[in-house]
C-alpha cells in the first residue's frame, strides 16, 4: 500500500512539474518591463489545485517537485542560483501555505459550491498565501536584477501571484476529477457556444486600434464581457463560470501585453497597465464564482429540501423498515451524496447492514476504527473513496443502529450543513424505527387479545349450551302449573340473557373466522320478504321492552336471491336491534325494496345519530362510536355485517344526520324475477 501510495505521488509530481513548466512558459508572455514578474502568474494556481486534490503524503513530493522546476527553470536562464533558489523557496511557501490553510478552514473538498470557499480561494489561497512568494520574489529582483523599486514589485508580484491562484484554480477544481456522468449533447453545445461568445466579446472590446476620446470611457469597456460571464455562471454553475473567467483573462492578458485595447493602450506606466488589467480579471472571476456558488447554494437547498419531504413520505407509507430504509438509501444517491448505508443491530446484538446505495467495500473499510461499535455521536470519515458522515440512529435514547453518508465536506471541526442533513435523515429514520416497533407491540397487543377472547367463546359455549337446555326444560315442566307464573317469568329472564351471551360468543368466533380465512357463504334460494318479515318479528319482543315501534314496509312483488340465508339473518337482526338500542325509544322504519339486480334494505332510527368522525370507524371491529358506560355490546355487528354484506358482493353503510338519527343501508345482489322453484339451476360459489 505504502509503495503504490508513494509510487502514485511520484508520479503526479513530475505531473505537476512539467504543467508547470508550460505554464510558466506561457505566464512569461505576461511580463510588462521593466517589471521582472508577470501581471499573471497561471502555476500559482496550478500548485494550489494539485495540493487540495492530493492527499497530505504526496505534499511533500509535490513541493519537491515545485521547487526543482522553479529551481532549474531560472537556473537554465543564466540567473544567478541566490535569485533561483529564493524564487523556488517563494513558489513552494506560497504554495503550501495557501493550501494549508484552505485545508484547514474551507475544508478538503473545494467544489465552489458554496460562497465560504470562494472566500477562502481569495483570502487564504490569494491574499494570504501570495505573502511570502511576492516577499522573497520582490527582495530577490531587489538584489540581483537592480529593480528600482521594491515597493512596485512587491504589488505586481503579489497581484500576479493572487489573479493566477483565483483564476486558474478555480478551472482546475471545478474539472479535477469529473465525477458525473458525461453532459448531455446540448448541454455540451450551450458550454461552446457561450465559451465562443465569450471570447468573441473579448477581442471585440480589446481589439481596439487607438485610443477613445475618454480613458474613464476606455477603461469601462471590458466589463462589457460581464453579461456573458455571469450568464455562463447561471447556466453552467462554477465549471462555467471558471471556464468563461479563464477565457476572458487570457484574451484580455494578451492585448494588453500587445499594447491594444482599453488597458494596453492607457497613457500610463507599464506597470499601472498591468495593474489595471489585473483587478479588471480578479473583478470578473471573483463575481462569476460568487454568482455560480450563490446559486449552487440555493438548488442544493431545494434539493435537500425535496429529498428530505420524499424520505418522510417514504417512511409514512409503510411501517415495514425492511422495504423503506433501502428506498431511503437510494433516494438520498446521487441527489446528496456519493453513497450512503444504513446498519441495524438485531435482537441478538449483532450490527448487520439492511441498506445502501453506491456503497462501496473501500467506503467500508474506510469506516473501520470506528464503527462498529454502534457510533454514539456524530463523526466524519475518511476513506480511499472520499469523505462523509457517520450518524447513530437513536430509538429512546438507545442507538440500535447508524447511518453512513458519502459526501463531501464543507468544512472540519465544526457542525457542517452535511452534519444537519444526515442528521435529519437519520432522525426521520429512527421515528420510523420507532413507529414500527410500536406497530408491532400493538399487532401483538391485538393478537393476543384476540386469542384470548376466542378460547374465553369457545369455554364459554358448552356452558350457555347448558345452561339453555336447563331453563327450556324448566320452562317446559312448569308451563302446565298455572301457579308458577311467578317462576316462569323469572326463568324467561335467564333463557333471553343465555340467548344474549350466546349471540355475543358467536360474534366472537365469527371475527375469528373471518380474520383466519375469510366466510364460506352456503347459498340458496332466500325468499327475502320472507326472511325480513322473521327478523322484524323476533326483534318486536326487544323492541317492545325499550318502547320503540317497529314499521316495516316491503314492496309488493317478493325479492327473492341467491344467499346465505343464515348469514343474511344475521346481518339482518345485527342492524334491526343496533336501531333499537340506539332508537331512543322512537319509532324504527324498516323498509325493504328492489333496485335492479340488488335488494335494497333500509333501516332508519330517530335516535342519537353517529358522530362524522365515526362513520367509517364503527364498522370496524371493535369499535364503538359512544361509551360503553351508556350503551353496552362489543362493537362487533356492524363489523360482522359488513363482512357478509362483502361476501355477497353487495354493501352496507350509513345515512347519518347527528342528534336526529341515523339510516343503515344493506344492498345485497339478487337475480330477481326467479321462482324458489328453480331448483335446476347451479349453485354459484361463494
């Protein structure tokens, strides 16, 4: 590893010597004499992007190889080896100590995607990391070339140094290393066409053969070139607006040294013109990587914000984190991130990854050392892929697992957007954890409730059975003693209550079967007149010991279908006497007709109604719409009703009005028209 790692920075460093040979070739073609230093120095740039893409080992290799170019490119020159020596040692300084510090306080990952790392270029990369090369470069004329004035060359050299470090960094870190996908063809087609526009304007503004009438007119020409520039910063962010900055400064540079244009041609010193020139291109860059970031900024915002809304979606549509967290995974690759991995620990404590997306086994290794164990904060990473977070996924203050994000940082040292955004995933992600695990614990609550209520209607069916065989066969003795009235009453009071529980039971196991499997209907002919008539009269005893009047109206022609007829009587008295119960002793309509191919019943109430809230909810099971302190049952037949009412293929619901009462509606399909007779047809299936 250490031999391929020093191999690779060998390598890259006689890279970076002979680009900086070529580029100081074409930067002494910006010298403006008597000055000795060029108005653009294009290796200062150079250097620095070749340090911020290198790993910290390979510095010292580039460096190296920075000073021996400089070193024998001035010796090659004749120049005396103190001036060599002291421009090479200026060259290296400049170099690792603007790249130091961006490192430090911008972050390893300089994309000019954000403001702070334009700020950075031009503050630490330009102002500050110029110092030492313009010193030495400056004290080193001074004395073996007899500058005149150590001041001027100072200000030239620390300009040239500043302008070649914010113009040609920026084109080597937007383009080094190409991690998208190839642009499409038009996009491809737009990047020329404005990359020609801009040079186009360029040589129109210094293509200019004398002077204008006012040097204050003259001088505002260039920035003419600015509409495209920034446009190329809007439409192809900080790759175009370093790409365009570059353009310009190379057209601009080279009029200028030809004594053509606003700046070549001002009636002042060689040296004023290259300082005019100079702030004119840091003008320029410095807007259109400012405008690109600003807006780089903003779409990043927006997507986050996207990404972050569908990640809640995500994980409110299902409580199966099994199906969710790998969606999560791939939402967040390549919107926001290179990468990105989700661990869970499992009941018998071990850390198994359930999720990712662009995941890589160097990614992997690279979280080594400090995971696992399960992260009890947030971290960062570095890897042989890049950089990114590591975030715990806590569940009531217990971290069951973790979430890794490939990205690159903005910054170290502090909590960066990065850190906030995979914190907020992470945080979405472990509610969803939460969620779920609670989901279970309630199926289970269910589930064993629902156990239990099943063996307590089994346990409880002998006994009614005997207990309703008991009272009939007393009844039955003392019916022939007129004397034991007293006694049947109270025997006729216990048969009813038997009779009650019972129905309650059978409720109870037809939930049961209606959850295990589903209803096995046994269809036949039903005369459902009939049928209706039946239930209505073995309701008038409950209805008249709560004095509710029971109508019942039904067509004249019979209706007749294709039923269960036990199911259908079923849901016919689960309706009659929900309407009695809830009545409040006002009249119950019960009104049978035909509509088509289903019959159509109607059982109408003037009593308490049903909250709107409730309307869907009462025909679950279970369920209730008022207290059972004010009306009791279990809240299961309306349940059972709907699940016949489905069987069948037709339908139950409610016509509600609250405080004045409320309609069940039950449609059921027939084939009307049919005789009870027709015994020749086939039975249909359930």
């Amino acid at each position: 590893m250490a031999l391929t790692l020093g191999r690779a920075a060998w390598e890259r460093a006689v890279l970076l010597a002979v680009s900086f040979e070529v580029l100081k070739v074409v930067s002494s073609h910006f010298v403006f004499p008597p000055l000795s230093s060029a108005v653009l120095w294009l290796p200062a740039g150079l250097t620095l992007a070749f340090l911020l893409r290198s790993p910290t080992r390979m510095w010292p290799a580039l460096l190296a190889a920075v000073f021996a170019a400089e070193l024998g490119s001035v010796l090659s020159q004749g120049l005396p080896w103190g001036l060599s020596a002291t421009w090479a040692l200026g060259n290296v300084l400049r170099t690792w100590l603007a790249a130091a510090l961006m490192r430090r306080w911008v972050g390893p990952a300089v994309r000019f995607h954000q403001v702070r790392d334009v700020t950075g270029l031009l503050m630490l990369g330009g102002v500050v990391g110029a110092l030492p090369s313009a010193t030495l470069g400056a004290l080193a004329a001074t004395k073996w070339l007899g500058s005149a004035s150590f001041g001027r060359e100072w200000i030239v050299w620390w300009l040239s140094d500043a302008l070649g470090t914010v113009l040609v960094a920026p084109l080597i870190l937007t383009w080094w290393p190409v991690t998208r996908a190839s642009s499409p063809p038009r996009r491809l087609g737009e990047s020329f066409l404005l990359m020609g526009a801009v040079a186009l304007v360029g040589m129109l503004v210094f293509h200019i053969d004398g002077p204008t009438e006012s040097a204050a007119i003259s001088t505002t020409l260039p920035y003419a070139a600015f509409p495209l520039v920034i446009a190329a910063a809007l439409r192809l962010g900080p790759r175009g607006a370093a790409t365009a900055s570059a353009v310009m400064s190379v057209v601009a540079v080279e009029y200028t040294r030809l004594g053509r244009g606003p700046f070549g041609e001002l009636p002042v010193p060689a040296w004023e013109r290259g300082l005019s020139v100079q702030v004119f291109l840091a003008v320029l860059s410095l807007s259109a990587l400012t405008v690109a970031a600003v807006v780089a900024e903003r779409r990043r915002a927006e997507v986050a914000q996207r990404v972050l809304a569908t990640v809640g979606v995500v994980l409110a549509e299902s409580p199966e984190w099994s199906v969710t967290l790998p969606r999560v995974a791939r939402l967040l690759v390549p919107e926001l991130a290179t990468g990105a991995a989700i661990w869970l620990q499992n009941a018998e404590g071990v850390v198994e990854r359930v999720a990712a997306a662009g995941w890589t086994q160097a990614r992997e290794v690279g979280l080594r050392g400090g995971f696992p164990p399960l992260p009890a904060r947030v971290s960062e990473w570095v890897g042989a892929e890049g950089s990114g977070v590591l975030v715990p996924l806590q569940v009531r203050g217990r971290v069951v697992g973790a979430l890794a994000v490939a990205m690159e940082l903005s910054g170290t040292g502090r909590r960066t957007r990065e850190h906030v955004l995979a914190e907020d995933v992470a945080r979405r992600c472990a509610m969803a954890l939460e969620n779920a695990r609670l989901l279970e614990e309630a199926r289970d609550a269910v589930a064993v409730r629902e156990d239990f209520i099943a063996v307590a209607a089994h346990e409880l069916r002998t006994p009614l059975a005997t207990i309703t065989l008991r009272v009939q066969g007393l009844m039955g003795l003392l019916r022939d003693d007129p004397r034991q009235g007293f006694l049947l009453e109270r025997l006729d009071a216990i048969a009813r209550q038997s009779r009650r529980l019972t129905r309650l039971v059978e409720n109870v196991l037809d939930v049961g079967l209606f959850k295990a499997g589903g209803l096995e209907l046994r269809r036949e002919w039903v005369d459902l007149t009939s049928l209706v008539e039946e239930v209505v009269e073995r309701s008038m005893e409950e209805a008249s010991r709560s004095r509710t009047p029971l109508r019942l109206t039904t067509p004249g022609a019979r209706v007749r279908g294709w039923l269960d007829r036990d199911r259908v009587d079923q849901a016919l008295f689960n309706l009659v006497s929900n309407a009695i119960k809830f009545g409040a002793g006002e009249q119950v309509d019960v009104a049978l007709g035909q509509v088509g191919d289903r019959a159509r019943l109607v059982i109408t109430d003037r009593g308490i109604g049903v909250p709107p809230e409730a309307v869907e909810r009462i025909f679950g099971p279970f369920e209730r719409a008022v207290s059972t302190h004010e009306y009791g049952g279990l809240g299961l037949g309306l349940y059972l009703t709907r699940r016949i009412a489905e069987a069948h293929g037709g339908f139950v619901q409610v016509l509600n009005t609250p405080g004045q009462g409320a309609s069940f509606v039950l449609e059921l399909p027939v084939e009307p028209g049919l005789s009870l007779r027709e015994e020749s047809r086939p039975q249909a299936g359930a």
